[in-house]
C-alpha cells in the first residue's frame, strides 16, 4: 500500500495535519484495495469460468456441465478476491481495529450467503445430474433439493444473525419463541409443505410420473413436479392443476401406481336384467341353446346330471318348479364366464367372474368383474367395449331383456 512518509513530503507544501495526511492514506489505500479486488475478481470470474467450460466440454463426467450452468464456478471465484481484500483492510487498519468491527460484520454475511449460493449451486447441479438417471425419473428430486436449502437457509440466516448481533444461540432461540406464533401465522403454508414434503419422500406416497386423482381440487392427471408448497399435476385434457403437497397427507387421494404395477387393469361393469324375462328352461329350449357353442358342452353335461337326480328322487315334472333346473339366466352368466376365460385381452392369473348383485328397482345387475392386460386407458375403453358389445348382443339369444328406461315411442305403443 502506500508508504505514509511518501504521502507526507508529497503533502508538505500544503502544511496538512498529520491526521488529515493519515485520513488521506487510509482513503487513498481503502480505494486502492477495493480497485483491485474489484480487478482481480473480474479476472478470476472470468478465467475461471473460461477454464470450467473447457474442461466441461472435454470431460466424460456430465457434472461438470451443471456446475457451470448453475454458476458454481462463478460463485467460487468471489472467494479469492474477498480473501484477499479482508486481508489488506486488516493491514491498512491496523491502527483502527473499531473501524474495522463494521467491516468484519459485513465480511461476514458476504462470505455466509456467497457459501450458501456456491452450495445452492451444488445441491442444483446434483439435482439437474439425478434428473438424468432412469432410477430417480420418478423420485421427487426437486422436492428433495428445496428441503436441503431449507436447512441452509435456516442454518445462514442463523449464523449472520448471532454474528451481527453478538448474541448466543439460546438467546436467539428465546426471541424466537416468543415470535413463534407470528412466524407459524406468516409461513404456515410454507411449513406444513415442508412437512409434507419430508413425509412423502420417506413414505414414498407419490413419484413424478403418477396418475393421481383428487376431487377436492379437480386433479385427474399425471404427476409432473413435486414441489416444497405444490405439487404439479398435469390432467388428461393437458390442463394443469396445481395440489398444495400438505393435501397429499391430509386428504384423501387415489394412487394409479398400484394399478399399473399390477397385472391387469380392472373391468367392473354391469348389465341390468329385466326379472319377468328370467325362465326355467324346458327341453326344447336346451334343445334350441346347444347350438350356441361355448355351452354346448356344459348344457349336455348339465342336462345329464339333473335328469338322473330328478329321476333318482321321482320328481313330478308336470311343473317346471319342481326338482333341479336350468335358467336362461343362469346359462347367459355360463356363458359370459365362458367367453371371458377365452377372451385373449383378459388377464387369466387375476380373477375373473359374473356375479349375481342385489336386485334393484331397475332389475337383476350381472356384473363382469376382470382384467386387461394392456393397462393403457384408451386400449383397456376398447377392450371393454369389445365385451360389453358382444353380451348386449348375446342377451337375446338366451331369451332374456336389458332393463332400460321407456322411451316416448315405448309409451305411444303403449297407448295405442
């Protein structure tokens, strides 16, 4: 820096005080530390940030890239500068260390939030490197990455505010409490999301990539972000919604995953038979049904087997009632099993039946309860379509009706 003996003979024509020239020396040396830190940090920033963009463009290992997109190495190059420039105000106020206690309070903060960018920087670029592993496609990287500046956060403001205030951690504590109330009131949001957030990572309750449904906020969709305060969820009409991630815990949700990591997609559907269409069976009718193939087989063997329990115990047929008997609903329900145990889109591992349903007002549900292989919704619609087409098809045949509601032609019939 400069000599003080060379200040004073340069000032001595001016017959300046000897505090006035040592002010002068300690302006002109302040200014002249700060031009070349200023200098110097201009220098590194960019020769550093020249050098990591060559080594990125050179080096196998892809962090390297996100270290330089997410300023890492820029951060890194303050450091020096200010290293440098703390020491030489040190020496240039050497004299005047209370000069300085302003100085090292605001060399304090710079360096903590500098830290906290450079490992801001960091935690970004492992993200952005996570990102493009298959393995974490569907882990809430983003959500993780918040909650670990969280705590930097936390963590820096904490340490600039004992540092600056001179106080200690139990006392900071102490008037933390006592704002506590007003701290929950203001960053509420803020604090259930984090919550959250922890509790969904760990209990691995929702992954980016999952089709979720939440009436509450009208989200029918796939996952797309997992965020500290919102989750992103864009629906099946490619509109977006946005789910606070604190509902994810609170409210109630459904979860595709379990549907697609399983086997099949489920079919659970029903036809509604009309009652006075269901009959008791006579020979000419089975006569007339063993032309249908897929129960062929079973109405012969069937038909067997309740002619000789009905003859074995002397039952009076004169009445279709009496005795053992088949029913043109229970033949369409064999049938149905039938056609669904050959039906190649079914997955045969999973259950697979036609049940019977309490009666309703609007007639006998037989429901079809399966699943698809393919999970796809748009081939999973198709294939239960398919099936649904064939069996209100296949009613008639067995002499049996679908309840439907009458229309105004039925009615007109009606009065005429």
């Amino acid at each position: 820096m400069i000599p003080y003996s060379w200040v004073k003979s340069l000032l001595s024509e001016l017959d300046l005080q000897r505090d006035v020239v040592d002010s002068l020396i300690l302006v002109v040396n302040t200014v002249l530390a700060l031009a070349i830190g200023f200098l110097l940090d201009y220098i590194l920033k960019k020769g550093i940030y020249t050098f990591s963009k060559f080594i990125s463009t050179r080096s196998r290992f892809r962090f390297h890239v996100y270290l330089v997109q997410n300023k890492a190495y820029s951060y890194l190059a303050h450091l020096i500068p200010l290293s440098l420039l703390n020491k030489s105000l040190k020496y240039i106020y050497l004299k005047e260390f209370e000069e300085l206690m302003l100085w090292n309070k605001l060399y304090f903060v710079i360096i903590s939030l500098l830290t906290l960018y450079i490992l801001k920087s960091v935690v970004f670029s492992v993200r952005d490197y996570f990102k493009t592993k298959p393995q974490y496609l569907d882990k809430p990287v983003d959500n993780q990455a918040q909650v670990f500046l969280t705590f930097l956060w936390i963590f820096t403001i904490i340490s600039i505010i004992l540092n600056t205030f001179s106080t200690n951690f139990i006392d900071l504590l102490t008037a933390f409490g006592a704002l506590s109330a007003i701290t929950i009131l203001v960053f509420r949001d803020s604090i259930l999301g984090f919550i959250a957030s922890i509790q969904v990572t760990l209990n691995d309750t929702v992954r980016i990539g999952d089709w979720i449904t939440s009436e509450k906020f009208g989200a029918d969709g796939y996952v797309m972000e997992i965020n500290l305060v919102t989750v992103l969820v864009r629906n099946f009409d490619n509109t977006t919604t946005t789910v606070p991630t604190y509902s994810l815990i609170s409210d109630s949700f459904k979860n595709w995953r379990g549907m697609f990591n399983s086997g099949g997609r489920r079919i659970k559907r029903s036809l509604f038979i009309k009652e006075n269409s269901v009959k008791f069976l006579t020979d000419a009718d089975l006569e007339r049904y063993k032309e249908i193939e897929l129960v062929s087989a079973f109405i012969t063997h069937r038909q067997a087997d309740i002619n000789q329990y009905n003859s074995k115990h002397k039952i009076n047929k004169n009445l279709n009632i009496n005795g053992r008997n088949m029913t043109n609903l229970g033949l369409l329900r064999k049938y149905m099993n039938q056609y669904l145990a050959n039906h190649t889109g079914l997955n045969k591992e999973l259950t697979t039946l036609v049940r019977h349903l309490q009666p309703t007002e609007k007639g006998i549900p037989l429901e079809i309860y399966a699943f698809t292989l393919d999970k796809t919704w748009v081939n999973h619609e198709a294939i239960m379509a398919d099936i649904f087409d064939h069996f209100i098809a296949a009613v008639p045949y067995f002499d049996l009706e679908i309840y439907e509601l009458p229309s105004s032609v039925d009615l007109d019939k009606l009065r005429n």
